[in-house]
C-alpha cells in the first residue's frame, strides 16, 4: 500500500519536539505529554533522582520502553501507580518476579555426540575421514562408489541443522521478550549480545548460543566482573575467537584484544604489549563440546607484563588487572547508558557513571537504578530520541498491539534481518552499531513493509525453514524427486546420452558429491528440525475500538496514536489521518462503520507504524 502521508521525518529523527495535536480521549493531549514527557531543559546530565510528582504515566511509559519493550495502556498504568522507585525497583530487581510462565527452549534433538569436536570445514572433515575411517561418528564404507558420502553428508547436516535450531531459538527469544513480565531481563541480554557478540555461523553450534544467552540471563544485572569471567571462559566466545590456536609459544591475539578493545576499555587505554603478553595468559583456554577446559600443557606459566604489572597472570587475573584501570568502569557505564538513554554523553557524566559502577563493586543493578531514576533519564535530549533497533521494533510493535505470541508469518528473522539485526548473527566482534545505523531511506521504507506484513500477511509465503534459499540445492531436490539419479541431478547436465554416460563414468571414481551432501544435509535437517509455528497475528482492532467504546474518527486516531507512538504527532498530520480513516469509512461516525471497520482500521494503524515518529522511542 502506497504511504500517502507526508510526516515530518527529519524532525522527529533529529529528536526535536513536535507540534501539540488534539485531545485524547484517554490520555492527556499531545501539549501535555511532552511536558509530562520530557522534564525540564536543566535536567539534562543531572543524576539526582526524580521526585514523587515529577512521575506521570507518560515517564512510566518512558521507562517501560527503555527498560524493556514497551508496553500496553494497562501495562503502562500499572507501572504509572507506582512511585518512581518502586516502579524502577520492580523493573532493575526482577528476580522477585515469577516468570515461570515462559517455557524452556525445546530442542529438537539434532545433535549427538559423534560430531564432537566438530571439524572446522567439509575438507577438514573428509582428510580426517580417509586418514582415519572414520569421522563425526561415521565410518567410512569399506568399499563402493561414494565411499566418504555419509561423512560429507552428515557435515553438511549439522551444518543446516545447527543453522535452524538457532532461528527456532530466536523465535523462542523473540516469545520471552513479547511475553515477560522482567522485560529488563531480556532488554540487557539483548545488550550484552550485542556487546559480547558471537555469530552462530562460525560457532556452528546453536547449543553454545543458547549457553551464552543463559550466561546474560544469569549475570546480565548482577556483577560485570563475573559476567566477564563467564564470557571468557564460555564455548561460543572461545570457539568465535579461535581459542583453539591459542597456545603456548603461538599465542593467538584475538580474544587478548577484544577483550581490551571492545569488552572493557576501549582504544587508546593498553598497548600491542599489553595485547600479547595478554594472549600469553589465555593461552590453554578451550572448551571440549559445551565445557570450558585449561590444557595446562599448552598454557604459558611464565611472567607476563600486562598493563603495568608483572607476574605468573592467568586469564583470570588479567580480568583483574583490566577491572581494575579506571578506563574499564567509565567504558562499561557509558556504554550502558548509550544503550539506554541517549548517544552522546558527556565525559564527565560517563566519569560519574563509571564512579557509580566503581563504588559499586562492578555491581550493576545500583547503576541501573541510578541512570532509570536520574533526572537526565527524564530530560528533553532523552525523551523520544532513541531510534528503535529492528528486535525492538518488532517486538515492541507486537507489544502495543497486544500479541501474546510472535507471529510465523512474517518470519521473525527474516523481517528483523532484512532491517540489519539477526539474532545470533551480529555482523561482527563489534556487534550492531545502533542509533542513526538503523536509518536509511531504504530502511525506512522496509520498516513500513514489515508493519504491513504484520497487518496484512502475505498469502503467498513460503516458510523459509522449510525452504532452503539456495538455488542450487532446489535445484537438486526438484532433479532428485524427479527420479534422476545423484550424479545427473548435481552436475546440472544430463539432457543428452553422451554427456548422462560420461556423469556415470566420473560417478565411479568419486569419494564423495559435494552437492549432493549439501542437499543430503539439508533434508535430514528438515526432517529433524521442529518446524516453526506460522501462524499470523492474531489482531482485532474492531475489538479495540469498540473496548474502547469510542465514537468518531478523530477519538479513534487518538487512541492509536497514544497507544503506538512515544513522541506526540504534527497537528497537520494528524488531522491528515483523520481525513483518510474518513475517506475510508465514508464517515466520521464508528457506529455507521462498524460493520467494515478493520480493514480501514488496519490501513491507519500501517500509516502510523510507517512514519518516522514511530522509529523513536
């Protein structure tokens, strides 16, 4: 559907504050939330805490976003009865909530013990195969065409399998997001993701990256110092950042300098010395299958030198070394605070952040708390500026409207990978860059094809973890369920006798058909593989209106507008909004519309969830 809208996007992307609306019929007119919004000019940079009557149900619906996922006018109410500590309190110290509600992860039963340890590549696996007879728990054939094929077939399987047990696992993320009630819990285990970030396409294992979100879950609020440990010693950080080689006399320098670069303290705070006699004190850390193990023998002992200070460091005691520089609390604490509140703070408020951290103990819950009562939290620049990323757009779209359930249809991943955030697949060590990143027209404009997914499904799906997307290996299914033999259907001839016979001559001296693996691996997969519910969303915005009991068009607009926007909307256009619900209606009246009113309904709130104004939070 074309957007016939012209918002004000370089306004409100700029965070400015837009121009009053009309009344709402359930909760204060668009003058009256920014002033409820957004506090005073002066707030800006003040960590004091906010008082008692300086909370409103718009700074409790600032919280509820920020802290979480948004939420529901109920949800946003509840949270509003509160006073600001005990509403920050109920959101920082979750553990006191019952969440039992939310379901384990229920694997498929993919995996087995054979395809440990997993080889690095389809020629690591088949040279180990020929020199041993075996490899991932297969024998090779005494003899035959094709003697390795079950070896090449049962890599690529794992392959697939792992590939999509990870996005049934983002899906399963995705419902505990949508469905909890410790909505900080899953919004910090989305940070550190994106801070500690692993990719599952070099990890290769989906089990590992659910280890690792259990370590977020875990430790994500409690203390940074045992968190860090975690993560040095978890298999998919060790697997990502190739602990393997890291060894005794060929120390490997990728986790010494992410872990300064990126984890800790940030560039300009340690030297290429400190980076290498670092490595030297990793050296040995591995894991075999899902355990973290030191291999003494291929551990360096020796005295390393690392910021400053000499001894027999292991991995450990570097952690302590680098927790201890002033740089490592500021780093954490600001980014923390990026993350949360706005893009650009000051040095001196990222030092009196990091002091709060340091004073602490590296404790995180007390800096939470800080920056979600603070006075800056709640200040002009903070309110409405954050650009959603693409998990919390989405998430936060199905929260407003009320889905208990993330919707198949569209696909999580695919919607939220097409806006440039997969879910255990950051593009790199660095993670996702955030803020203005998200933002390109083409982006923009694939934002509004998402909502219009959602509100009006394509019939014409095809689920994509059923359907593999390369060409090729369709290829050969269509070939093989067509009845052509192995060799015919993978070399993509076979249309004359000359070129069929000499496929079969080739055929018997082959080790193995690498294609037919591939399509081999994907089929076992799909035959393993639970396949992700696809139902669509499960919307009545009929129901709404009528809950609601609202009567004309304009009361209409203003109660989606309160329900799905953070920043008040330009006057003009939502007078535009009211005009095209009229249009559509044929009426300013719900009573003589009600009988056709969803779709039209459907239509305005896709215009709302497509306008600039919705990306901020």
């Amino acid at each position: 559907m074309t957007r016939r809208l012209g918002w004000g996007g370089a306004v409100a992307l700029a965070g400015l504050v837009l121009l009053p609306g009309a009344p709402d019929v359930s909760r204060p007119s668009a003058a009256e939330r920014a002033e409820l919004a957004a506090g005073p000019a002066g707030w800006a940079d003040d960590l004091r805490p906010i008082g008692p009557g300086d909370w409103s149900y718009d700074r409790a619906a600032h919280l509820l976003e920020r802290a979480g996922f948004g939420g529901t006018p109920d949800e946003i109410r509840q949270l509003a009865g509160l006073s600001p500590e005990a509403a920050v309190d109920r959101l920082v110290n979750y553990r006191a909530i019952d969440d039992g509600q939310l379901p384990a992860f229920e694997h498929s039963g993919v995996h087995d013990p054979g395809l440990e340890p997993f080889p690095p590549s389809r020629p690591a696996t088949t040279e180990l195969a020929k020199k041993t007879g075996q490899a991932l728990g297969v024998r090779v054939k005494p003899s035959g065409n094709r003697r390795l094929q079950p070896v090449a077939n049962k890599f690529f399987y794992w392959l697939r399998a792992s590939q999509l047990e990870t996005d049934r696992a983002a899906y399963w993320w995705a419902n505990r997001m949508l469905r909890t009630r410790r909505p900080l819990e899953e919004k910090m285990a989305l940070f550190w993701h994106g801070h500690f970030a692993v990719n599952e396409d070099k990890v290769r294992d989906y089990r590992k990256m659910l280890g690792q979100l259990d370590l977020f879950y875990r430790h994500g609020t409690g203390n940074f110092r045992d968190l860090l440990i975690g993560v040095a010693q978890d298999p998919a950080m060790l697997a990502f950042l190739d602990a393997g080689v890291n060894v005794k006399g060929a120390p490997n320098e990728n986790f010494a300098r992410e872990i300064m670069e990126l984890f800790t303290m940030g560039v300009g705070h340690y030297s290429e010395a400190d980076i290498r006699e670092a490595a030297r004190a990793f050296t040995g850390w591995n894991f075999v299958d899902l355990a973290f193990v030191v291999n003494g023998a291929q551990h360096d002992d020796g005295e390393k030198t690392v910021l400053g200070r000499r001894g027999r460091w292991d991995g450990t005691d570097v952690i302590d070394i680098i927790l201890a520089q002033p740089a490592t609390a500021d780093f954490i604490a600001g980014k923390i605070y990026r993350f949360f509140v706005r893009s650009e703070p000051g040095p001196a408020l990222q030092r009196r952040l990091g002091t709060v951290l340091r004073d602490n103990r590296y404790e995180l819950a007390p800096l939470l708390r800080t920056i979600f009562l603070s006075r800056d939290f709640y200040s002009p620049p903070a309110v409405g500026t954050h650009i959603k990323s693409p998990v919390e757009l989405v998430v936060s779209t199905y929260r407003r409207l009320g889905l208990t359930e993330v919707p198949g249809v569209p696909d999580f991943n695919e919607a939220t990978g097409s806006l440039g955030q997969r879910l255990f697949h950051p593009p790199t060590v660095a993670g996702w860059a955030q803020g203005r990143s998200w933002i390109t027209p083409g982006l923009l404009l694939e934002r509004g094809n998402f909502a219009r997914d959602v509100l009006f499904p394509d019939i014409t799906f095809v689920p994509p973890d059923r359907y593999p997307s390369d060409e090729k290996i369709r290829e050969v299914s269509r070939k093989v369920a067509q009845g052509l033999d192995v060799t015919t259907a993978t070399v993509g001839g076979g249309d004359g006798e000359t070129m069929a016979m000499s496929n079969r001559m080739a055929d018997r001296d082959e080790d193995f058909n690498t294609r037919y693996a591939s399509f081999r691996g994907w089929q076992l997969a799909i035959q393993k593989v639970k396949p992700i519910p696809r139902a669509t969303a499960q919307l009545d915005l009929t129901a709404m209106v009528r809950a609601q009991g609202l009567r004309t068009t304009a009361e209409v607009v203003d109660y989606f507008l309160g329900r799905l926007l953070s920043v008040p909307l330009d006057a003009g256009d939502r007078q535009r909004l009211i005009d095209f619900l009229d249009g559509e209606l044929g009426t300013g009246q719900i009573a003589a519309a009600e009988t056709y009113l969803e779709e039209p309904l459907r239509m305005l709130v896709h215009l709302i969830t497509s306008a600039p104004e919705y990306q901020l939070g």
